[in-house]
C-alpha cells in the first residue's frame, strides 16, 4: 500500500481533473462513473481500484468504471445530488451527511454508543444496518451490504485540551453538515460550525474554526497538525461510509453484472476495514512526531452530559422506536 502522507494527498490534490482507470480504455458494454471524497493514498481510493480491476476481468470487459476520487467531483452534497440525478453511478457516502436525505443513515453516529469496533460490525453487518438500507432504498438509491470504515473520531484543539464537557463550552467546532453532529456538540454547549472536509484546513488556519473532529487517519492525512495542537481521544462516534448506487442506472444492469459489482464492493469493504485497523495501530505515533499532544477524555462524564441534556431521549423520538429500539438491542440502554 502507498505511504500516506501529506506529498501524495497535495500532488492528487493539485492534479487536473482526471478518472482513474485501472487498465487502458477499451469498449465496454456498460460504462459507469463512482466517485469518493477520499484522497488517492487512502485505503477505500485504494481498494475501490482493486474492486473495480476485478469487476472488469470477472465480466469479461464488458464493465468500465471510472473512479473520480478526493471530491473531483465536488463537495459531498455536490456528489449526492449528481447521485440522486445519475450523473454518477457509485459513491462512498457518510451515513451521518446521507442523513440530509434519508434520517436513519444517521443513526450508527449517534454519540459515544458504540464502544469498540466489535460493536459496530454487529450492528452495521447485522440487524441495524439491514434497516437503514430499507430506508436508503425508500429513496432511490441501493446501498451495498458491507459499510466502509471511516473510523471513530477524535477531536482536535488549536486553544486547549478537550479532556472534560466543560471544556467544550462556547468552543468553535468544525463538523460536518449534518443534524445530528450540529445536535449533539450542542448538547456539549459547542458552537459548531458545519463546513465540508474539502474547506477544513483553511477554516482553522483561518480561526473560523478553533477546532475538529475526525478520524486520526483524516487528521494525518489533510495535515491538521500544523493548524492544531491538541487531539483528545474521545471516541464520541463511529462514522463508516456507505458505497451507494444510483438505483434506476443500477437496476438496469444484467443481474450477473449486479451480482458480480455487489460481491466486488463488498469484498473490498471488508479489505478496507482491516486496513483501517493497521492504520490506527500506527498514525497516533505520526501524529505525535509531528507535534500533536494527545489527551485522554472523561467519556462516561461526555455520556452522562449528553443524556442530561436530553440528546438521546431527543434522538429516540426522531429517530422512532423501531430503530431506537433496533440500536440499542446491539449496544445496551442510552436513553
């Protein structure tokens, strides 16, 4: 696998728009479009490639995908739109952004439910997982069976350390563009900020932002530890990307083709997960090299802070009882 550092994210980064082909072009029967907001030294960049070289010698040649990866395409919401429309065919999406159309694709973000990864594959592979892809489907769009890990996220400081609730009172924090990231930093008395990852680094260079939050893979791969000091490991979620497909283009495939794209993906998924694995074994290292301080968080004083301020009973009503009741089957009471 590449090295991941910040040379190669800068030099894809800099690069005209391209597609990335894993064999020189030729006539194909069907030629589809995936996209991801990855940089190009990243595991899911790397093994969606790998899935899309075996999907092309499984059919014979008869299935051509171009990969546009590190958002060439635009901002995550620029992508999900093109989705939606079919100007792409494929793209890896964050449950928690894919909540501004489908509610439930949030729920595997909740704050600080999950406790470890063993969890989380529980649940994702299993019962909870199976119900958000219902949903997806209610809206057009197909999601593969096995989610793509993004990682547990931690947050990083620019002004102090994050060890306790207290500490986040009134602090200006980076988070995506979601409603449940915007709720439950709220919850925390945060003021968070919500900016696409494309516009993270400049936001706390520019102090817009004093700070964030991200997987360490993120944090070391987009540079962060020159605009930050501090990274408290608080595990608060767990974010995994869902490889969606436009349902009509999808659907309009041969079912071998869709049988044979699904197994690839999904494949891959699995591959990119244990990548992730190794990656954190080893990034904390990196970060600290590079000058970050890290802190351990009181997380049972962020859970208690969060239930007393009525983030979970506020989640379970929006959420509904069928998959509140589904969540906390795999992880234990939260609200």
């Amino acid at each position: 696998m590449p090295m991941l550092n910040r040379r190669t994210l800068l030099a894809g980064a800099a690069l005209p728009m391209f597609a990335i082909r894993t064999r020189p072009a030729r006539a194909a029967d069907f030629s589809l479009k995936m996209a991801n907001n990855a940089p190009m030294s990243h595991p899911q960049t790397i093994r969606q490639l790998e899935a899309i070289a075996r999907i092309k010698k499984a059919t014979g040649g008869r299935v051509d995908i171009q990969l546009f990866p590190n958002n060439q395409l635009g901002s995550d919401t620029d992508m999900l739109s093109q989705l939606r429309s079919g100007a792409i065919d494929f793209f890896t999406l964050s449950g928690l952004i894919l909540a501004t159309l489908v509610p439930p694709a949030s729920i595997n973000g909740v704050g600080f439910a999950f406790k470890d990864y063993n969890e989380v594959w529980k649940a994702m592979d299993g019962k909870l997982g199976a119900y958000v892809r219902g949903e997806i489907d209610k809206r057009g769009l197909v999601a593969m069976d096995k989610m793509w890990d993004n990682g547990f996220r931690q947050i990083t400081s620019s002004t102090h350390p994050i060890k306790e609730p207290a500490d986040l009172h009134g602090f200006k924090i980076r988070v995506p563009v979601s409603p449940l990231w915007t709720s439950m930093f709220q919850a925390l008395q945060a003021s968070p900020i919500s900016i696409n990852f494309s516009e993270v680094y400049s936001a706390l260079q520019t102090k817009i932002a004093e700070g964030q939050e991200n997987p360490l893979t993120l944090i070391e791969l987009a540079k962060l530890y020159e605009v930050q000091k501090y990274v408290c490991l608080t595990d608060h979620m767990w974010d995994g990307f869902w490889m969606l497909a436009n349902k009509r283009s999808y659907s309009g495939l041969p079912p071998d083709i869709q049988e044979t794209i699904a197994k690839e993906l999904n494949h891959s998924a699995l591959d990119e997960r244990a990548d992730l694995v190794k990656l954190n074994g080893s990034v904390a290292e990196t970060l600290k090299a590079k000058g970050l301080t890290f802190v351990e968080a009181d997380k049972p004083a962020f859970r208690d802070a969060l239930k007393k301020a009525g983030f979970y009973a506020e989640w379970k009503k929006k959420f509904g009882d069928q998959a509140w009741g589904i969540l906390e089957s795999e992880v234990g009471t939260l609200s």
